[in-house]
C-alpha cells in the first residue's frame, strides 16, 4: 500500500502567526495552544473540484454581473488577471476562483457595511470562475476604494481584491487579499503588516500590467497565486510508531 | 552563495474579513446575483448512509459567539471515500463531499446537513474513524483553521484513531468529539469550536 504524494508543508514563518496584535480582532480569535502538525492522509490530499456547470459564464465580469442591462458599474474599469501556479511553478488547471470587493467608493454591499460613501446600483461586488488549463483566470471588475475601518480610529484599508482560492486538495484552500501597486495605504495596514517579510506583501500587490490592457477601455493589473506544491514521488508507506 | 532554488513561495494568507459572505455567501450578505450558490448541498440525494444534522457555535478568547464565521466542510462518504480522483473507492452520483456554511448573524449559531462518513483508511493502513474536516475563517483569523470533528458514538474508532492519539493531552481529545441528541426523530450532532482559552479546540497544521 501507498501513501498518495504529500505537499510540501506550510512556511509558517512567511505567513502571518495568529496572534498579531497590531491588528486588534485578532486578539481574542487567535488560538493560544500551537497548531497540532499532521502528516498528511487522504483526508487532506483529496479536495472538493468544481465544473463548467457550477458557475455561469458571466460570473467573472463584476462590471456586468448584478447591473441592469446596458448599464455597468461605476469606477475605474480594470482587468484583473493571472494565473494560479502550484510551488513547484506548474500552473494549477480548472479550479475555483472566488473574489469579493469594494465599490469604487469603498463601500461593500453588504448589510453589515455603514460607511457613508454610497452603494453602486449596478454593483454586486463578487465574482468567480475557473481557471482554464494553463491555470489562467481573469475577473472584469472596478478599481476598489480604499475605506475606513475600525481598528485605530484613522485605519484605512488600501484598495483591495478578496481573493479565494481551490487547489486540488484541502490542504490548499487558501484566502488571501490582491493589493495595487504604487497605492500608499498598503504599507500602512496593521492586517498587511501581520505579515513580517516584505516580499511576502510585495506577492500580495498585483503588478500595473500595460500589456494587458485593452485600449481606450479598462487597464490591468497582474496577480498569480502560489498554491501549495506537492513533492514528485508516492512514499512507501511507514509503519508508524505507538 | 549556493545556488538559488527555483520553487516559489505560497501566497500568504490574509484575514477573510467580515464581509466573506459577499463572496462566498452573497444571498446571506444580502443580495442575489448567482444562479446557484455552492456548497450548500454536501451529500447529494443520493449518498448512502445516516442522514445526520451538525450544529455547533464558534467562541472567542472571552466566550463570545463569533458571528462571522465561515466554516469549510470536506468529508468521505459513508463508505469512507473521497469525491476525488485520487481515492479510487468512488463516491455516489451527487455527493461532492464538499460544503460551506456561515452562521446566523444574531446568534452565531451554524448547522448543515450531511451524512455520516464511514472511516477512512489512514497512513501507515491505519484505519481513521468517521470525522468531518473543517477549516474556519473569519474577521481575524489571519490564516484560516483546520481541525476534525469525530463522532461521539464511535468511542472504540475513536480510541483506536491515529490523528486523536497524536494529541498529547487527553483531556484535549475531546474538543473534537461531537455529541449526538436526537432531535424530532432525527440525530443532531453538537460541535462548539472554541478559539483560544482552557477549552481550546486542537487545530491543524495540515
Ligand atoms: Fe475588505
């Protein structure tokens, strides 16, 4: 009998730790006892998959998706693209992106949100698709507002994109949060700041991508997510001790 | 120097935030854009097995509900397979195995209907009993929270369960073990998942 290959296990020290007090709410949510570290069985290789029929097509297009025909959201028009690759840089095909935002005001539709700018008639604010076979997905969407939010009393929130995201394992299943270059709210955000190394939160700032812009309509920017990777080889299995 | 390894690092994870159900859950944030939201059925209709209920509630460091939960469910079917490519047992026409519930915004209370995994084969041809994995975020959690629910009433699986018996304090087993009632007829299990304190529910690194 064979174990099935495992991922690689997580960096934990790239990730942020649990307890980051600069970011209040994670205070009191924040378990005190360390995690428990698993070597992985099925129950962690194997992971929920999704179809072509689990969605719409226009699912992607947050310009489109809840405005009144002929009409569209309003905001700086972008396209938010990239692809999903797995640590070893193989893409990661036919999986589940989801994302949440802002209006272009900086306000969510949602009925726990007050900020005082207004809701856009013609915006939902989420989207979702699957990425084709070279792992590639792109969303249609508004540049999101930054907003107030109630950490210090002058936080703000740099514009930013709820990304979440499916690999082939539930060992994979990650959310994360799509930043702007250039955008100087980013270095000031306590939940930014829980993570500790610069180059983690340079790989949260999607890149000004000129190339992918269609002219005289929406500009773009680049984000690729890293899922976990997973090692080459099927272990024999070992009897393990106790 | 030595030389650069060329593997890239995994997309660090940041806190869902409050407003997860824009996303995720866009009919509970108020709003109704998809034709069909997913995860809300997990077993399909037709999945073998105990047709159960599992109903629990997320505490705080200060015992306070958690009300913006979201919570992940991955689970085999009763015959302990995976809906998956790489579990050869198959898994009935329907069952995806796979669910996603948020809790009510007033009370934090959550719940979703399934059926009872069978156990599953672990490392090592080590038999695992029944359990649920279950992955938690929400407004500050930075990274989201795996642990398992077991099943009360599968006390001898449960002693003999090799991820159980990798806890170092007994006493700390039991924050993983739903406790079934039954309810109008039907068998309710209850699993609170607290955060931090004495009680602390045991959480995974996968
Ligand atoms: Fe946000």
């Amino acid at each position: 009998m064979k174990t099935p290959a495992e991922y690689y296990q997580r960096d934990r020290q790239w990730h942020a730790p649990a307890l980051t007090p600069e970011y209040k709410t994670s205070v009191s949510r924040a378990p005190s006892f360390p995690l428990l570290s698993l070597e992985q069985s099925a129950s962690e290789i194997t992971g929920p998959s999704f179809r072509n029929d689990d969605i719409n097509p226009g699912d992607n297009d947050l310009l489109h998706n809840y405005a009144t025909a002929g009409e569209s959201a309003i905001g700086e028009r972008i396209i938010l693209h990239g692809r999903v690759l797995d640590e070893n840089a193989r893409p990661v095909p036919h999986v589940l992106v989801e994302i949440w935002q802002a209006n272009a005001g900086g306000r969510y539709r949602h009925r726990k949100d007050g900020y005082l700018a207004p809701i856009d008639a013609n915006f939902g604010g989420c989207g979702r698709t699957l990425t084709d076979d070279q792992g590639y997905y792109v969303f249609h969407t508004v540049k999101p507002g930054a907003y107030p939010w109630r950490n210090w009393v002058n936080s703000w929130r740099p514009a930013h994109v709820h990304f979440s995201v499916f690999g082939t394992s539930f060992s994979q299943r990650l959310i994360t949060q799509c930043y702007f270059e250039g955008d100087p709210l980013i270095a000031r955000c306590p939940i930014v700041q829980t993570l500790k190394d610069p180059a983690a939160v340079d790989q949260l700032t999607a890149a000004l991508d000129m190339n992918a812009t269609i002219p005289l309509d929406s500009i773009a920017y680049r984000f690729d997510i890293v899922l976990r990777g997973r090692r080459a080889t099927y272990f024999e299995n070992r009897p393990e001790g106790g | 120097m030595a030389q650069r390894l060329d593997y890239l690092k995994e997309t660090p994870s940041q806190t869902a935030g409050p407003y997860v159900h824009i996303g995720l859950a866009p009919g509970a944030a108020g709003f109704d854009i998809y034709a069909q939201e997913l995860g809300w059925d997990i077993a399909g209709p037709h999945a073998a097995g105990e047709r159960i209920r599992v109903e629990g509630l997320v505490t705080d460091g200060t015992g306070s509900p958690v009300k913006d939960v979201l919570i992940e469910v991955w689970q085999a079917n009763a015959a302990g397979h995976y809906a998956h490519p790489e579990d050869p047992g198959g898994t009935e026409e329907g069952f995806r195995g796979w669910g996603r519930v948020i809790t009510d915004f007033d009370t934090g209370e959550w719940g979703f209907d399934t059926v009872k995994p069978g156990p599953v084969m672990g490392r090592g041809g080590r038999l695992m009993a029944p359990h649920l994995n279950l992955w938690i975020v929400a407004r500050g959690i930075n990274i989201g929270l795996n642990t398992r629910l077991y099943f009360d009433d599968e006390a001898d699986a449960n002693a003999a369960d090799p991820v159980l018996g990798l806890i170092e304090w007994e006493s700390r087993r039991d924050t993983l073990i739903a406790r079934r009632e039954i309810r109008d007829g039907a068998p309710v299990y209850r699993f609170d998942i607290r955060l931090q304190g004495a009680d602390e529910t045991v959480f995974f690194d996968i």
